[in-house]
C-alpha cells in the first residue's frame, strides 16, 4: 500500500470524518465522566468489586495503560541510544504514545480509589516501604522524562527548519542525553508495576520472581501493538506518514517479543504446576478451566494469532495484517492483566465456609435490592464481573487516551522535516 | 490473643459480640467463625461414624511483619510501637485496597459505600464515641475507631483497641462461653497467655509466610481412629497428657483440656523443621 497524496475531494470527506470521530470520542469521555460522579456519590458499591475479589478492571486497566507506554518510549528511546536510523522518522509520534499512556494510568487509578479526595496523602504522608509509592514516583519520573523528551525533539526540529544548526545539534544533545536516562526508567517503570502484585505472598499467582520480566515483555508486546496501530492509521487517516518498511520492522519485533512473552508465561505455568501445590495450581486451574477460562484461552489464541500474522512475510507487509495484529495484542495484554488480577484473587489462602465476607449486604450490586440478605454476604471464593459503572469509566479513560493521542497527531508537529 | 481450637464450639459468639461491640455495618464481619471439615457451615468432613470437624475463628492475625503496614502508601496502617497492635487511621486511608490484596489471611474488609445497618436500626450499638490513639514520637492524635464509618476506607480488628486501651480485654474474649481465648502479654513470658501457648503447642496460621501472627491456636482434638474400624463404639475420652498438668500446674498456669495432636492440626499445617527446605519452593 503505497501511500500517495489523498485526492481533494477525499480531504474534506476525512475532515467531517475527523470531527464525527472526535465528536464519538468525546461522547464516551463524558459518559466515563457521568459514571464516575455517580460512583463518587455512591461509593464503589456501584462496582462489583467486594471484599474477596477486592481489585478488578479499573487497576487492570491502569496496569494495561503502564504497559502500552513501554512501546513509544523503546522506539523514540532506541532510536536515540542505539542509533536505529529507521525508527528516527517516528520517535516523536512514539514519544506522544508513551507520554499519553503513561498520563492515563496515572489518572486510572483515580476512580479505583475509595477516598480520591484523600489523593494528596500519598505526598504528605508516603510509606517508602510501599511499591505504589515506588510506582507513583517512577510514573511521575517518567511522564515528565517523556513531555520533555517530546518537547526537545520538537523544538529541535523546528530548529533545523530555521536552520539554526548550532540549536538544533546542541538539542540533539539533549535529547539523546535524555534517552540514556529514560530506558531504564522505563524498565523499572513495568518492573515497578509487576512487583505491586509480584511482591505480594499472599496470592500465589503474583508471587514469582518472574513477574517483572513478564511485565516488560508484555509491556512491550502492547507498547509495539499501540505504535504499530496509530502508524498505520496515521498512514491513511493521519498527519504524519511512515514507511512501509518501518512499520514491518516493528512487526517483526512485536513478533519476537510476543515469543519472549509467551516463554515467559509458559515457564511460570510450568513452574506453578509442576509440584502440584494446590495454591499454586488453584489460580491457573480458575484461569484455565474454572469461571474466568475465557480469560486465558482468549490471551493465547489472540497472541498466536497475531504471531502468526506477523510471523508469516506475506502478511507482515500487509497494512490490513498489521492493524488486526496491533489491536489483537493491545487486547492479549488486556487478557492479561485482567487474568492475572481476578483469578488471582478468587481463591483466599484461608478458605473454609461460610468464606469471606464481602463487606456489604448483598455481593453485587441490584438498585432493586436495597435489603439485607445474609445469604448474599458471604463468598468461599470470590466472582467478580465488571459492573456498567465500571465499563463506562474504563471505556472514557480509553477514548480520552485515543483523544489526545489524535489531537497530537494532527496539532503538533511530529513529522520530520524533511517530510513536510 | 490465643484461641485454643479443641475448646471453640463453633457458636459464633465472638463473631456476633464483635459485630456489636465494634458497631460494624451490614456484610462487614472483623471476625468470621469458620468451619474446617466439610463444605458447608457446620458440616463434618468423612462418612460417619469417621467424621472430622473443627472451627477456626478468624480475624486480624496482628503480623508482627505484617504485609499490610509494608504496603499501605500513605501508613495509615500501621503497627503501634507500644504493644505491636496492628490499626487503622479512620482519616488517613485513601481506600487504595492494596492490604487487602496484601493481606494473606483475607481478614480485611471495605466500606464499599455508604455503612448501613439493620432497618429499625439508627443508632451505634456498641461503644459509643470515636478512640483516638496517640503517636508518642509525633505526639498526633489517630482516629483508630468510629462507630460512623466514612465510606471508602478499609476497616478490620483492632483487638478492640477502644477497651484494651482503657484497661479492658478485647469484646471476643468477655464473650466466649467456653473460655477459648486468652488475652495478654506474649512478652512476658510467665503470663497465661504465654504459658498457655507452651503448653498447649499452639501455632499460628500460614506460619511459612513468615509473617509471624500474633494469634495463636491452640490445636483441636483430631481422633486418632479415622481409619475405618469394625466397631463404631465412640472415641476413647480425652484428656490433658500429665506432662502438660505437670508442667501447667508447676507454673500456676492455664490447663487447656485437651491433648495437643502430634504434628499439629491446623489447617494448613505448618512443615515439619526437615522439609523447610523443600517447602520453599512455593512462588519461586
């Protein structure tokens, strides 16, 4: 698919598409914004969240949105660190990516909170012991690293547009100066995310040293999937164009990548199975073949899939092949997060009837049930679906990334010069 | 707090007393009278006559490397120096919920929203008024216990921080008819509480998580004829082994009735010293 100047009258017809797009995105950001001021006012009854199954969608979510960060940062960062003369053209769109994604899982934690109002006391009070105060730092740290790097690159390119040589070269500098510090941070940032759950003894399924090494790999896997996505599509919808070739390069990445990750999670499985310990092997078996199965048989199906869509030459090269296969990981790793956070809870440690309390009258919530009913406040193991509550906020915080993430494309100059 | 299994009788007092005293809303439960043997409440595991059943009452285990302070970002739990009682900070909680997934015992519990109470029902029962505990470093004052729960934070035992602060043992111990609590000061060494726990062999619970509970059970009666036998005449009538009379009298102290099974029964039992090694394969 060569990608040639759009005819004239197509220009316009994009045009009302954009703003029908827009117009579309906006609509969910505001139903996100709805749900989530009926949950201020309720409290998180309106989730379906309880006390066995205590964390659900919104911290997969932002788990998710850490991860699809890694993608932008590995191409704009490598590009710098490693010299990848292919990947310079689009280091500054894959910057915006990571910038966006990391801004979003910050804000996604947002509504998880029970006391949003109480946010400021993760500053005025931090536990350093705490991973999620680890967390919140190198999250801070690196979407600062990010808009700097961005804002670097840019200026630097209109630098060079002016032809102010010496401010461009010395903004290079910079900016490669920056990458040195940025990939690390970005390796602790998954690192960092996995050992909220990793360093946890009290659910055997977080609870492996390999943890963070399937975080990065997985975060890479989405992170690729997102960059691959949004250059395909600015390729046809888009202000900034890439190259064929650049765009099968990364495919042929995400593909080794996905090996990686997949190795990874298939040792784990090995591990956890191989010696028969029940509370190793209960979380796997509730994934696999109990109530979330449709959890990790979608993971891996959508993963070899898109491996094999990325694997196989004639469909790498392929715009269509390429989209599928971006958007069938930036889902697998969904899966994941998701498979990895309720299984994990489902079964208590301690687990004897009548089980765990769920901390209010009934477990989920039903506006027609407003009564006691005892037989609904206990669960021996824990079930949890996301409510519609939780749906609506999810679906807003995913258009507002989308939102920005287009805005960017068509306000700030990421193309480079020569192009335009 | 020690709690002797081979006395509970599954009566859910403690469960109940601490509901009131603690005036906790509907579906939040600090103490939970579990039942180990069958799948239901109050249901033996095995075919009668061989059957087998014990109760475990479950609440805040009081870690003295508890995962919940190492992981709450803003310590609003915290382990208080003077007597290592784990509490909560009523003002300070986010409602992030990570204890909760830290907590390997699930004894935490959520106001999800609004707290609500029986219908008829507008009024704390229980202790009245909030108890405040000072930090003798800062010198602040920390909301501990309320009767009027704020929505969105994390609430769990306190070992009735608002009566053992006041002179007064924690609710469960008042009410439990058959006297299996035990309440008191581990570090002294010649307390009841202390005594009974060499006595009585007692453990703690998921010992190998290295958490180090300051709860400790005493183990229940495990029939030592669970293999079927001919007759179904019923078992033979327990009692202390002389040598913990001996050794319980000499010391003035605390006679648990029963007699402490070899190897320990609580569930899941804790390994044998030799097999440590192996044991810690788990998460690796």
């Amino acid at each position: 698919m060569n990608q040639v100047q759009l005819p004239k009258t197509k220009k316009s017809h994009s045009e009302l598409g954009f703003y029908i797009f827009i117009a579309a995105l906006i609509a969910m950001i505001s139903t996100g914004v709805v749900a989530w001021s009926i949950q201020l006012q309720n409290g998180l009854i309106m989730t379906n969240m309880r006390d066995v199954v205590s964390w659900g969608l919104y911290i997969s979510l932002f788990a998710w949105f850490v991860g699809v960060s890694a993608g932008g940062l590995i191409v704009s960062s490598s590009a710098a660190v490693f010299k990848i003369k292919q990947w310079q053209p689009i280091s500054k769109l894959a910057n915006l990516l990571a910038s966006v994604a990391i801004a979003l899982a910050a804000f996604a934690i947002l509504p998880d909170l029970g006391r949003p109002d109480r946010i400021l006391n993760l500053f005025l009070y931090p536990n350093l012991q705490s991973p999620l105060i680890w967390d919140v730092t190198i999250i801070f740290t690196y979407l600062i690293i990010s808009l700097v790097e961005l804002g670097l690159m840019i200026t630097a390119d209109i630098a060079k547009e002016k032809g102010n040589e010496s401010k461009y070269n010395s903004r290079e500098r910079l900016v490669r100066g920056i990458a040195f510090v940025a990939l690390p941070v970005a390796i602790l940032t998954h690192s960092i995310t996995a050992w909220i759950f990793g360093l946890q003894i009290s659910r055997p399924l977080w609870n492996t040293a390999l943890l963070a090494p399937i975080f990065l790999a997985s975060a890479l896997v989405s992170g690729l999937g997102l960059v691959i996505l949004v250059c395909v599509l600015s390729n046809k919808f888009g202000a900034v164009k890439v190259e064929r070739e650049t765009i099968s390069g990364l495919a042929r990445l995400l593909g080794v990548i996905i090996l990686v990750d997949l190795f990874l999670l298939a040792s784990e499985y090995v591990t956890a199975v191989w010696p028969a310990n029940p509370a190793e092997v209960s979380p796997l078996l509730v994934e696999f073949f109990g109530p979330y199965w449709w959890l990790a048989w979608t993971q891996w199906i959508l993963a070899v899939v898109a491996l094999a869509l990325v694997a196989y030459p004639k469909t790498r090269g392929l715009a269509g092949a390429q989209l599928t296969a971006a958007v069938m990981v930036l889902l697998e790793v969904f899966f994941y997060r998701l498979e990895l956070v309720i299984p994990g809870f489902v079964n208590p440690l301690v687990q004897y009837p009548p089980g765990t309390s769920v901390g209010t009258a009934s477990a989920t919530y039903n506006p027609l049930i407003s009564g006691y009913n005892p037989g609904f406040s206990f669960q021996l193991s824990g079930s949890y679906f996301p409510s519609v509550i939780e749906w609506s906020i999810a679906i807003g915080l995913v258009a507002g990334a989308a939102l920005l993430i287009t805005l960017g494309i068509r306000y700030l100059p990421l193309s480079s010069p020569e192009k335009r | 707090m020690l709690v002797d299994l081979s006395r509970c009788v599954g009566c859910q007092s403690c469960a109940v007393g601490c509901k009131v005293e603690n005036n906790e809303p509907l579906g939040i439960w600090w103490n939970r009278v579990l039942t180990v043997g069958g799948s239901e409440i109050d249901q033996p595991s095995g075919n009668f006559p061989n059957v087998l059943m014990h109760y475990l009452p479950l609440a805040c285990q009081h870690c003295e490397n508890a995962p919940c302070v190492k992981v709450c970002p803003v310590g609003a739990t915290y382990k208080r120096q003077s007597d290592g009682v784990v509490l909560i900070d009523y003002d300070r909680c986010i409602g992030c919920r990570y204890c909760m997934a830290a907590c390997p015992y699930g004894v935490r519990t959520f106001n999800w929203g609004n707290p609500q109470y029986s219908p008829g029902i507008s009024f704390p029962v229980g202790q009245q008024g909030d108890h405040l505990d000072t930090d003798p470093t800062s010198g602040q004052n920390r909301r501990v216990y309320t009767p009027s729960r704020p929505k969105g934070v994390v609430e769990k035992c306190s070992f009735c921080v608002q009566r053992i602060d006041t002179g007064t043992e924690p609710f469960c111990i008042q009410v439990c008819p058959v006297g299996a609590r035990v309440f008191g000061d581990l570090d002294n060494p010649s307390s009841k509480i202390s005594t009974a726990i060499r006595n009585g062999n007692a453990q703690q619970l998921l010992p190998e998580l290295g958490t180090n509970p300051k709860v400790f059970f005493i183990p229940p009666y495990q029939k030592k004829d669970v293999v079927p036998s001919s007759s179904n005449s019923p078992p033979s009538e327990l009692s202390p082994s002389p040598l913990i009379i001996s050794q319980a009298e000499s010391q003035g102290g605390y006679i648990p009735n029963f007699k402490p099974a070899p190897g320990g029964v609580i569930v899941p039992p804790p390994a044998p010293p030799e097999a440590t090694g192996s044991s810690q394969v788990e998460g690796e």
